[in-house]
C-alpha cells in the first residue's frame, strides 16, 4: 500500500516554516520574512488564513528578535497586506 504524503494548508505551513527560522537563531531577517511572505503568495495572493497567520507572527515576535536592517521590511510587509489593521 502506497501512502501518499499530505499537503498542508498554506498558512499552516507559513506557521512552521516560522518556527524553524526563527528557532535557528532567535532573529527573523529579511530574506527569511521574504522567505514566510513567498510562502504566502506561491498561490498568487495572500488569503484571510495566511494574512492571519502572519500578522501573528509579526505581533508575537519582540523587536529585539527581528534584525535591525529587517525593521524597514518587516513595516513595509505589515502595511501592504494590511497587517497594521484589524484583521
């Protein structure tokens, strides 16, 4: 019997991908928040699920945890999904 493997929704695997980069070093960078944020658009947008996911992921992290040339990023990525509001 062949078992296939099971994809996982995206904004799950946004989560997970989170974790490990984050557990690498403690610090979220540029290329690894470009990294969550292809994730999120592979399928050409970004949907309620993903946008959720991410904007806890951004809340959650302290600011000392996000590199400092990844700060201007970080904003910029918040505000053209609109993780500075309500979601």
């Amino acid at each position: 019997m062949v078992e296939s493997k099971k994809e996982y929704p995206n904004h799950l695997q946004i989560a997970q991908a989170a974790l490990h980069v984050i557990s690498d070093d403690g610090m979220l960078d540029v290329p690894e928040m470009d990294y969550l944020l292809a994730l999120a658009m592979r399928d050409g947008g970004v949907d309620p699920d993903e946008r959720r996911v991410l904007k806890l992921i951004f809340d959650t992290i302290p600011p000392h945890a996000v590199s400092p040339d990844a700060h201007a990023r970080f904003n910029e990525i918040q505000h053209d999904l609109g993780l500075d509001q309500a979601v």
